[in-house]
C-alpha cells in the first residue's frame, strides 16, 4: 500500500514538473506566452511533451502495423548494432527491418506528397474555373508568368495566320494550362511536363533510373500498394518508389500549386513585412489565418480590408481588423501582400493565450487539434472551412465551408464572424500581447533573385555564379521545414542558419525556418554586415538584400528546385543539380511533407541532412542506402545529425566537396587570403 502511495505521489510529482519556458524555446515572446499560460492553467504541447514521451520502437521506423497480425516491434539490440550478433530480426511474415522502416518511410513520403500535391489540385481546379470564367473572385493577375510557364506545359501562346503570328488570347491560354495541369494527377503513363525544367543530366540520371514520375496520384497510390502486406519487399525498390513519387510531389504538384498561384495571385517580389505576435493590436478585431492554402486567404485579406468590413468592425467598437498569419497560410499572404504573421508552428497555441484572437480561421495541415481546446478557455472563435478537415474538439468550433464559386462573399462572412465576436471579449481574461515584432524582407521568388542578383540592365543567374566560382559566396544552403517540440523551438534553425551565414553560405529558406529566421532578424539586409563573413557579407551589401532569402510556403520549396536548376544553366558550376556546391537542411522537422521534400531534394541530386530524428536508425542497411548508396545513384543523399553545429559543419563540408569537385576550391582561398578582405573582416 505504501509502496503504491509512494508511486501515485511520484506520478503526481511527474505531472506537476511540467516544463521550464526558457528551455524549451528561444522565442522571448513564446516564453511570455508559455508563463501566461502556466499561469492560467492551459495545457499547451509543451505539456504534453512532457507527458507524452516517445515510443523508442516507432521513433527508429521499426514497427509495423501494417496487418493485423502484427504489430510487429523489431527492437534494435546493442550487441547488433556492435556487430557482435547476426541481425536475425524477422515480423510475422518476416519482414526484415530493413523492409519495415522502408515501408514506413515510403508511407510518409505518400502522405507528404498527397498533401502538397491535394493542396496543387485545389490550385489548378480554382485556375480552371478562374480561366472559364466560372468564377469572378479569381483572376489572372500574372499574365508574364502565364506566358512563361504555357510552353512548359506545349500550350502555345501565339496563333498563325497564313506566315504572320499574333499573340493567342490569354484567356485560352489560361484555359489550355489549366486543362493540362490538371491532368497532371490523373495522367496514366509517360512523364511529368516539368521533368524536362529540370537541368539535362538530373532528367537524365532520373531516366537512367526509371524514376520520372507518370502522373502524381498515380505515384502515390502505387506507394499505397508496394507498402501493403506482402508487396514490395526490397528496400531498394520500394525506395525507388519514394523517388517517383516524391519528385512527383516537388517537380509536379507543389510546382504547379506554386506557379498557379503565382498566375492568380501575383509572382512574389521583395516585399516588406512583420512578424510575431506583437503584431496582434489589442483594440481591433485579430483575425488569425493559420493553414496551408492562399486560395482562402487571398479572400480573407480581400474581405478584411473592404470599406464594408472596416465600417462593420467600427460600428463593433474595434479601431481595425488585423489579418494575421500562421504557419504557410501566413508565408502566403506574407511574400504576396505583406500581411503580418503572428508566428510558426509552435505559436499557435500560444497566439490564442494572448487573449486577443477574436477568430482563428483554419483549412488543412499542421493544425493541432488542441487548438479547439484552447480555444475554448477564451472568446476565441475557431473557424474550419475545409471539408477535408474539420476538429471534432472544442465546443465552440464552427465550420464555414469554402467554396471558390462564392469565394469573397465566404470571406466577408468568415471576417464578420470575427468582428462579431469581437464584442464577445472576457473582461475578466487579461489580455497580453508581448511586444516581440520584428520586421522583415521576403518574396524571393526564383524570378525575383534572377533580378535581383543579376546585372544592371537583365536579369540573370551569372553574377551569382560568379560570386561562387570566385568564392565570395561559399555555396546554397536550403534551410527549411517545421518545428518540433522535442527540440528546442527555433534554436536548431537559427544556430544551422548562423552558422552556414558566418562561413558565407548563403540560404534559402521556406516554412517555419523562414519564420524563426523572420523573428530573428536574420531577414533583414542590415543582417548581412552582423552575421556574415567578409564574402557574403559583401554581396549581400552591394546587392541590398538579406543573407536568408525568404522564397515563401513549402510548397514554395519548388521554388527552391528552380532555383538551382537556373543556377546549373547559367554555367559555369557542373552539368546537373548534383555538381553544385549546395547542401539542403531541415533541423527541427516533424511533419510527413517534409519526408517528402527530403527525399525529392535528395533525388534531384541534393545531400539534405534532418536534424532532431528520423524513423530509420533502426534499420542500418536501410539507413545505409538513404545516407551512403543514393548518392551514387542520385547525387544526393540523406543524413541525420541532431546538433546544430555539426549539421551545419556538415552541410559546409559537402559544400567544400562539391567545390573541389569543380575545381573552384582554388578561388576561393585566394579570396580569404586577400589582404582587403582581412582588414575588413578586421574593422568589423
Ligand atoms: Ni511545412 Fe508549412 Fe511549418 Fe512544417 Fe507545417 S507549417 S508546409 S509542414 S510545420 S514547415
Ligand atoms: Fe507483422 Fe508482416 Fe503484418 Fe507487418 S506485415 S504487421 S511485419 S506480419
């Protein structure tokens, strides 16, 4: 009896631990938000990181589950993983951990690419409709960019007529690129359009290996069907199959969302912004978009800043609506318009804590459920408006579905449920706003870094070529992905950041990273002179534009392939994305769409190291193909290293290679030898 008192009260000790704010963020306005939440009593994650602590089966990808004769827990044992006993470990059906943690691994990579992908068919549905004129809330706002991409697609924007050629109406251009993207997801056999943007030799070491995608839902059901009990049971081959099928994601789904977008909603170009949740205002009305699709937004931010919707939240006693984003909702209306984000992944509890949250309006991923919950301990109202997903929790949640016929009108009625619910404030429930707001330059689209970075009179990729080959640039860095709270909130993206910085990588950055980038200001080109080396530093300065160049959503890391795929062809670095001195990251993942833009950065030739941990290290010779093997077939290859600093050294050691490789390494220690360069890095 005693001894089971004594557990009790260790058990209730364990619950009343909880976490210490300072420790698991490096965000002082999350930390405010944490202690007014402790205060309170509201269980955020961080609680529940606590609490919850993880399976170390699942957490090295060696369970399956994927009948019911299982599930099957192949525990890796030290004395294999020494080499001291054969690896015997068999599931029911014997399935090897190597075939387990494939099968796994394939899994994330369908549910990644099918939400990026799902979230391209909503774009290029809406485009159709827009380009038919079934809807008047949608438009061609980027006609250059229609033209650009039509021949991408064999859609031709001139007529003939007889030996003179006329530009063809944009509308049937619009109608004819709709139709084809379209068709993307449901094409049966041959390839992908976009493969062919792709430099020569990646579409080539794709063809050699069979891997160009043939249509993008049939990639990812094909994983579907490989990983189903007694399939595919070659992890080589079922890897493959991610290839497919993640390429499919990048190259096909998340490019046409991009770029459709990018027709309807306007190309990103530089574009001052804020971020973080100081740019809540206590007396107006703050409306939080937090998701993933700009289809929805664009109306919001249409709706909340129409006279009708102003007037309305004057009439409530509110001096202005703030539009606000979260997550790549926010990153969406951010490079497009400029609207504020309140913050990433990790804040979305803590935005609702403020007290200040009148509406959180949300659509599809990265939404945690608990949101309702917390929702529930204010006035916040929370508005789902997919029909994909809607949250069962929380009793004040509503559903106001979306529609792209009726678009704005759905908009308008989504703002005046928040400004309603303005009035609906606790006077009893302190509002807190922490003052954190920093300000920020973003928009980097690839068209925008061509102008930017390129000579005076045309854009261009060569001088950024020439500032790698002459060494002033080191290499890329792709900095992107989630947070995770089982590491430290931010910390991982800033120091990885930081550190490619001060050894004059340059980075590009999407999703969270942008963001904890943002909050940082690391977006900002005053940033060049303070973390760069002498290199970077200098381009950055004669350029005018930030170290960390902000490209937008995750489905923007499309971005990031045409970017590098520019690079490839303004010469002078190697024949195809696996030649260039580049190195890709994601410190602080955590959701499946980052195993999927993991894996088609590494098939289009890019090593790409994940921080915090990945499903894998149970199964060496899996592991071995994803980090050793793939880089002889692809270029590129995975790698998994939980610090900061030694991601980043790794990443710089690659990038090294890479420069060896095309004889550049030269150049750039004449650069560091320069006698200039060092008084200068001396004044600094
Ligand atoms: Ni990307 Fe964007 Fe953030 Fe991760 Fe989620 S918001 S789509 S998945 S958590 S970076
Ligand atoms: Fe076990 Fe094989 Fe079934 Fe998986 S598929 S649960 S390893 S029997």
């Amino acid at each position: 009896m005693a001894a089971e008192e004594a557990k009790g009260k260790e058990k209730a000790a364990e619950k009343t631990k909880g976490y210490k704010p300072e420790e698991v963020t490096v965000d002082t306005a999350s930390i405010k938000m944490m202690k007014k939440a402790l205060n309170e009593g509201i269980e955020t994650i961080f609680d529940r990181a606590v609490t919850m602590k993880p399976c170390n089966i699942g957490v090295e990808g060696i369970c399956c589950k994927n009948c019911s004769q299982g599930p099957c827990r192949l525990p890796l044992t030290k004395k294999i993983k020494d080499g001291l006993e054969e690896d015997t470990r068999k599931g029911i059906c014997g399935a090897t951990p190597e075939t387990i943690a494939a099968r796994n691994f394939a899994r994330m990579v369908a549910a990644g690419a099918a939400a990026h992908s799902d979230h391209g068919r909503g774009v290029a549905e809406t485009f159709l409709a827009a380009a038919r004129k079934e809807t008047h809330d949608y438009t061609i706002k980027d006609e250059q960019k229609l033209l650009e991409i039509a021949p991408d697609f064999g859609v031709e924007i001139t007529v003939k007529e007889g030996d003179e050629e006329f530009p063809r109406d944009i509308w049937d251009i619009a109608v004819e690129v709709g139709e084809k993207a379209l068709a993307e997801w449901g094409r049966q056999s041959g390839e992908i359009y976009y493969a062919k943007r792709a430099p020569e030799a990646t579409y080539e070491t794709w063809k050699k290996l069979g891997v160009v995608p043939r249509g993008i839902d049939r990639e990812i059901v094909e994983i579907m069907h490989r990983t189903h009990m007694g399939v595919d049971q070659d992890y080589r081959n079922i890897i493959a199959q991610c290839s497919r099928a993640a390429l499919a994601d990048g190259w096909a789904g998340s490019m046409i969302a991009t770029d459709l977008q990018d027709v309807m909603f306007g190309t990103p170009y530089p574009i001052h912004g804020q971020i973080n949740l100081g740019v809540l205002e206590k007396d107006k009305v703050n409306i939080i978009v937090h998701g993933h699709e700009p289809l929805l937004s664009e109306m919001i931010v249409a709706a909340a800043q129409s006279q009708e919707m102003l007037d309305y939240a004057k009439s409530k006693g509110a001096n202005g609506i703030i539009l606000a984003g979260m997550c790549c909702t926010a990153n969406e209306i951010l490079v497009r318009h400029g609207m504020p984000i309140a913050g990433n992944y990790l804040q979305q509890e803590l935005a609702i804590i403020t007290g200040a949250v009148d509406a959180m309006v949300v659509d599809v991923q990265c939404i945690m459920e608990n949101v309702a919950n917390v929702a529930d301990c204010y006035h916040t109202k929370l508005i789902t408006t997919n029909p994909r997903a809607r949250i069962a929790s929380g009793r004040g949640t509503v559903h106001i579905e979306f529609d792209e016929h009726h678009a704005f009108e759905i908009g308008k009625e989504i703002v005046k449920t928040a400004v309603d619910n303005f009035t609906n404030r606790r006077p009893e429930q302190p509002i807190l706003i922490p003052g954190e707001r920093e300000m920020m330059v973003a928009g980097f689209s690839y068209e925008a870094i061509r102008y930017h970075l390129g000579g005076t009179f045309r854009g261009s990729y060569v001088p950024l070529n020439d500032n790698i080959i002459n060494g002033r640039i080191r290499g890329i860095g792709g900095v992107v992905g989630c947070n995770n709270c089982r590491t430290v909130h931010d910390s991982a993206h800033l120091t990885v950041v930081k550190e490619l910085l001060k050894n004059d990588v340059i980075v590009l950055t999407t999703g969270c990273n942008a963001m904890a980038c943002g909050k940082a200001g690391l977006l900002t080109p005053e940033a060049a002179r303070v973390f760069c080396g002498p290199g970077l530093a200098e381009v950055c300065e004669t350029v005018g534009i930030p170290p960390v160049l902000h490209m937008g959503s995750c489905v923007d890391n499309s971005r990031i392939l045409m970017a590098a795929s520019e690079v490839v062809k303004a010469g002078g670095l190697g024949k195809s994305i696996a030649d260039l001195p580049a190195a890709g990251s994601a410190p602080e993942w955590m959701s499946e769409k980052a195993i999927s833009i993991g894996h088609y950065f590494v098939a289009s030739g890019v090593y790409t190291v994940f921080g915090v941990t990945l499903p894998v290290t149970g199964a060496p010779r899996f592991q071995k193909h994803l980090f050793e093997e793939l880089e002889k077939l692809y270029g590129g290859m995975w790698d998994l290293v939980e610090d900061p600093y030694e991601h980043a050294a790794k990443m710089i050691a690659h990038i090294d290679k890479k420069r060896k490789a095309l004889g550049i390494d030269k150049a750039r220690e004449r650069v560091l030898m320069d006698m200039a360069d060092r008084q200068k890095l001396e004044a600094m």
